[in-house]
C-alpha cells in the first residue's frame, strides 16, 4: 500500500505536466498558478483543521513556510508553465527529472552537507541526460526549445530551494497546516500578477478547460501530499525517493499518448541517463 501511494503520488506529478502544458496555452500564467493555489486553500483548510487543530507557527518557522511558497510554488509554477508554452511536455518531463541532483548539489554547497560518490555521480548523469535534450533541440526532435527547458529548469531550481528550506523546519509544523500556509502565501504573492488576467477567466466556462484546472490543483497541491507522506510514515526515505522516477516515465508516456509528441533516439538517451541519475542518487540507501 505504502508502494502505491509513492508511485500514485510522483504519476501524478508527471501527468500533471502535459495538464499544466494545456491550461498554459488556454490561460495567463499568473492566473492558471494564482487559481491553481486558491482551490488548493479551500480544500486544505478544512482538513489542515480536521487533522491538525488549531497550530501555533513561530516566527521563524512562519519566515521559513514564506520562502517555501515563493520558491516552491510562484518559482516553481512560474518556470514551468512558462517553459511549456515554448517546449513539449517530454521534454519538460525529462527535464524535471534532474531534481534530485540539483537538491543534492545544493545540499553540498548551501547546507554544506557531504554528498557521497552516488551523488556527484547522479550529478554528472542529470548533467549528461540535460545533454541529451540539448542534442534533440540541435536535431530539432519533437515540440520543444532550448529556451523553454531552460525556464523549466529554472523551475526545478525553485523546487530544489523548497526542499532544502524544507529541511531547517521538518517536522516542526503539521503536513496540513504547513501545505494550507503555503499555497495561501503563494496566492497572496500571485494575485498582482494574476489581475491583468482574470478577464481571461471566461475561458473557464468550458467544462473540460475548467475540470483540467480542478484536477491540477487538487492533485498537485493536495493529493499528491497526502498520498507521499502517507507513504513515507512506513518507507524509509530512500527508498521512497526511488519512486520519483515515476515522475518522467508518466510524463513522457502522457506527452507521446495524450499529446502526440515525438520520441528521438536523443529523448530516449535522456530518459535513460535520468534514471540512472535517479537510482544513483537514491539507490545506496537502505
């Protein structure tokens, strides 16, 4: 059960991006992150209420929560949608993958914490799988740009600070509690830029444009949680990360079943050096 919840959780994630691709070419970006955390919030406060009670969050944990959401989610969110209005969502997918090295090279130089072998060598093989994609741009393979991986990266970056702040507070604020303070936070910094745009919420109207943005949000920022730290309660933390190789593999197989995109044999280089930076960087834990 454990198993399937990680697995459902990071497939989630990774069908989450051919979603976020259709709703970023339907809608501002602004607007589609700032709706995206909004319906977030009213479904998290109930139950941060429920499961949680009533939490007191010190300063500095509150601080912490802040810059969690304004790089966890209004970097995160900004990067990504903004690069697959210019790239595919394989490739974006593929790109994402490089997450666990880059949390693990951050934790080297921000955090100064050793980083083993396995992770230099996961490092070098998201650096090398990151080569791949640029050789499909230089063969121009499939629906992509070296632009729109770039602000995808970007993202991944803002994804990266999230979990290493994540780490100066683990433990310290309820998964509820700290979820709902988050996208609240995300909201509260999306709604300036989000206001020029809500003109474009008539688009909403369409019933499958409004039920894409509705499973984005509610499993993005609330069921994919849920799901993962349900996992984590009885799987070491190790092992659980070797199911963030869900991530691409369901990316990749929405982009080429749902969106039609091409593979090349360069995308398919990149798939394999991404998993194995993935087992490398994940794969010597017990």
């Amino acid at each position: 059960m454990a198993y399937a919840q990680l697995a459902t959780a990071m497939a989630l994630v990774g069908a989450n991006v051919a979603v976020a691709k259709v709703l970023s070419e339907a809608l501002p970006i602004a607007l589609v992150a700032f709706l995206r955390c909004l319906l977030a919030c009213l479904v998290l406060w109930p139950l941060a209420r429920s499961r949680d009670g009533r939490v007191v969050v010190g300063r500095a944990a509150g601080r912490n929560l802040a810059l969690q959401a304004l790089f966890g989610t209004a970097v995160y969110n900004a990067g990504l949608l903004s690069g697959l209005r210019l790239t595919g969502a394989l490739e974006a997918g593929l790109v994402l993958a490089t997450l666990p090295a880059v949390v693990a090279l951050g934790a080297a130089t921000w955090l100064r914490e050793r980083l083993p072998p396995r992770g230099w060598a996961a490092v070098a093989l998201a650096v090398a799988g990151m080569g791949a994609i640029t050789v499909a741009r230089a063969d121009g393979a499939g629906p992509g740009s070296a632009a729109g991986n770039a602000l995808v990266f970007a993202g991944v970056c803002g994804e990266a600070a999230y979990v290493l702040l994540a780490r100066r507070i683990a433990g310290q604020v309820p998964v509820f509690t700290a979820s709902l303070r988050m996208q609240a936070w995300s909201a509260a910094v999306l709604l300036p830029f989000a206001l020029p745009g809500f003109g474009a919420v008539e688009a909403l109207t369409s019933p499958g444009l409004l039920a894409l943005l509705v499973f984005h949000s509610l499993t993005a920022s609330v069921l994919c949680v849920v799901l993962w730290y349900a996992g984590l309660r009885r799987v070491p933390a190790g092992v659980a990360g070797l199911f963030t190789g869900f991530l691409p593999a369901t990316a990749a197989l929405v982009a080429v079943a749902a969106l039609g995109e091409p593979v090349s044999a360069s995308h398919a280089a990149g798939f394999a050096l991404m998993a194995a930076s993935l087992l490398a960087a994940f794969g010597g834990r017990r």
